[in-house]
C-alpha cells in the first residue's frame, strides 16, 4: 500500500510539473499569402531608418521595401502608420526552455552532473512549450541561443526560434558554440564561501589546470583524427572537434580582467575563435580587444560595479564605452524568464551613451553574424527572413514600448502569454 502511495504522489507531481511547463498558445501557421505592413519607420539596421515606408513579405521572406509596390494578388494589408519595425531581437545566452520554476527542481533541465560534457547540446533539452517564452516574445525577442550550464567545460548552444510546436520545429541551428565557464581568479569572501582565502587559490589554479588539460587532451584528439590513427572514438572530444578546424567558436564566460586575458592567451595559443561573455571588465582592456577584434558580449546592462573602486554608472557606460573604442560588441540580458528585459537593457545603455543604430544592430545583426545566421537574420532587407516586430514606440524604452504584432519567417505570432490573460482576467474582477 506504501509503494502505492508514493508512486501516485510521484504521477502527482510528474503531473504538475508537466503542467507547469506548458502554454496554450498556439505557433502561427506558416505565410499563406503575402502581407504588406504600410506606412511604418522601419529600422533597417543596415539601410539606415525608412520613414513611411511600406515592407512586404511573401514566403517567409521580405521581398520588397519602399513606396507604391506592385502587390501580388490576395495581399493583405496591414497599416501600421505612425508604427516602428524592427528585426526580431535576439537573445544571447540564455536558459529559455531549459528551466520554467527554480524551486521546482523537475522543471530544471540546464546543467549536466560533473564538470566536463562537450557533449552537451542545448536543443536536446529545449522545451518549446515553457510558459516563459510567450511573457520573453512579448517584448520583442524573437530568437534565442540556448546555453547548458556547468561548472567549467558546459556545451554547445543551440539558435531556436520562439515560436515552435517542439524542439524540432523551433531549431534553427542545432550547435552554434562550445561554452566554457572560466574558473576564478580571485578570492571571494562572500558570507557563503566556507573555503579560506589560500584553498580558494588552490581551487582556482586546479580548475585553470584540468581546463587547459582538456584541450591539450581534445588537440591531441583532433591531430590523431587527422592522421588518421585514432584507437577509440571518445563524444566529449569530438564534440569539440571544430575547435581547431574554426568551424566553431569557443565561447568563454568570464567577467574579471585577468579571466578575460587568460582566455585571449590560451586562445591565441590555439587558434580558437573566441567569443568573451559576460565580461564586465572589458572596458579595462578595450584598446587589445578592438585591436584584436574579438567578439564581447556584454551582459552588464542593469549591473553593479564590479570592483569597490569602479564608478556607481560603470556598468551602464561600458556597452558605450567599448562601442567607441570600436570593440565588436553584442549585447544580452542572461537567464530565462529576465531576458525578456533585454530591449530595457539597451535602452538604458543609450541613456549612458550607446548610439542607438549601434545598439540596434547588437541585438539583432551582431548576434545574427555571431551565430552563422546572419545571411539570413538580423536586418530588414529583401531576401532575409520575414522576421520581425512592429511597435507602437520605441522599442528600447519602457514606457512607449507597445508590441502590436510580430512575424517569425512569415508566420504571424501571438503576442499573448499567461501574464496578458491573467491581466485581462482581473481587469473584469468587480470593486
């Protein structure tokens, strides 16, 4: 009678769990016939900005932009006057679709036991119908890189797009980086760090040490592949195989100055293409970073200082700062359910100097080129992707941003999610 009790408590909470992470919004159907949006400013990203301008897509794909086009048969028109559109944001680094409640460990699917898994990659996992997603495309996000989390060697990410039936449906590109969490160098003294000053730097160098024996040992991998002369396939090193051949990048995630030089080191020593995320002290070092041309994705939008002698506004004018200085920059808001914070993100960088063109295209193109999509994503230009979003203000200012509608590929998406139905719910509750 126990083991009964406990395998319906089991289904319970499997039932639950499962329940928890499922939204009633159904994807859009693919393009039917062609839709013009008439009148609007679109923001071109690589065109410049098109003040009352019409765009007009077909096939999922934007086939004219201007004035008096020639429309094909069955068009349907949509007048966005006075209207802004944008391509759909891209959200860099984030947990969408992995994780739904944090207190509820079921619903967690982000990270691997143990310290090491190349093998890892981010759409196996995905869930395209977690309640998140909708309340992240309400503001504008359209697409994003998924990222396993770890503690020093995590995975590949994944490009998905926001609006799928299931994982398969909402990949894009299954493997688009190999994401490593840089170990420490510094000492913490935290109220939650037990360890003393002198075992935290034992920790740090044994971290540093087992990273760079992963790829001394994934090079000797690679050069025996080769050579032909490989004994035995081995997944963690082959998943890292594009490492050294500049098919994929090496994504580090780093904050403090001296990770972010080590990173530049090792991967000069081995050729990577390296990709710097986080990075808060990037500011520091922004003349070898634009000289080098390394790509940063800055996280720190809505940051603290991250060191006792950086200034209050340190992390709202580095995005501006490296801007100027010429480094090639994206921007991002990490995690899951905050990313949709993203656009607010940026504006507030434009508030402390960002040119807004620039930061436009740090969330839409730069990712876009970032991820292998960016013949494809990332602007409004005939032949891309009809993926984008139409706004009553600007986008990257919380009070008049006001999403009227988005496209994915064509597809028209809903721009509900449980939020606006709870909102609508208790907007008829009586006084």
């Amino acid at each position: 009678m126990k083991s009964w009790k406990h395998l319906f408590s089991g289904l319970v909470l499997a039932l639950a769990a499962s329940t928890a992470s499922a939204h009633d919004q159904v994807p859009g159907e693919k393009q039917q016939h062609p839709i013009l949006l008439k009148g609007g400013t679109l923001h071109t990203v690589t065109q410049g900005v098109m003040v009352n301008t019409d765009l007009l897509f077909s096939g999922g794909e934007i086939i004219a932009m201007g004035n008096q086009l020639t429309l094909p048969d069955n068009t349907e028109v949509i007048d966005i006057q006075g209207q802004h559109v944008y391509p759909g944001l891209i959200a860099m680094d984030t947990t969408l679709g992995l994780n739904e409640i944090e207190a509820v460990r079921a619903t967690r699917d982000s990270e691997e036991v143990g310290a090491i898994h190349p093998e890892v990659t981010a759409h196996v996992a995905f869930n395209a119908d977690s309640e998140v997603i909708p309340t992240v495309r309400y503001n504008g996000v359209a697409y994003a890189q998924v990222v396993p989390q770890g503690q020093l060697v995590m995975g590949a990410s994944s490009l998905m797009q926001l609006d799928g039936w299931n994982a398969d449906d909402a990949i894009v590109r299954a493997k688009t980086g190999m994401h490593v969490q840089w170990p420490r160098t510094y000492v913490v003294d935290a109220w939650w760090e037990q360890r003393t000053p002198e075992q935290q730097r034992e920790a740090n160098a044994k971290a540093l040490d087992t990273l760079k024996q992963v790829f001394v040992d994934a090079k000797a991998y690679y050069d025996a592949k080769q050579a032909d002369q490989l004994n035995a396939v081995d997944v963690r090193w082959e998943a890292m195989l594009g490492l050294f051949d500049g098919s994929l990048p090496l994504y580090v995630h780093a904050n403090d100055v001296r990770q972010l030089e080590q990173a530049l080191d090792i991967a000069k020593e081995y050729g990577f293409q390296l990709v710097l995320v986080g990075a808060a002290d990037a500011w520091r070092i922004k003349e070898r970073l634009a000289k080098s041309q390394t790509p940063v994705i800055f996280e720190g939008l809505f940051g603290l200082p991250n060191h006792n002698d950086d200034g209050y506004d340190q992390a709202y004018r580095s995005a501006g700062e490296l801007a100027a200085a010429g480094v090639n920059l994206a921007l991002a808001y990490p995690g899951y359910w905050d990313t949709r914070n993203l656009a607010f993100g940026v504006g507030n960088a434009i508030a402390y100097g960002l040119n807004p063109d620039k930061a436009l295209a740090m969330v839409t193109l730069k990712p876009a080129k970032l991820l292998g999509v960016g013949a494809q994503l990332g602007s409004l230009t005939v032949g891309k992707k009809a993926s984008l979003i139409v706004s009553k203000g600007d986008i990257f200012d919380p009070l008049g941003q006001d999403l009227s509608a988005m496209f994915i590929n064509g597809r028209k998406v809903t721009l509900q999610s449980r939020q606006t139905e709870l909102y609508h719910k208790y907007q008829k509750r009586p006084e």
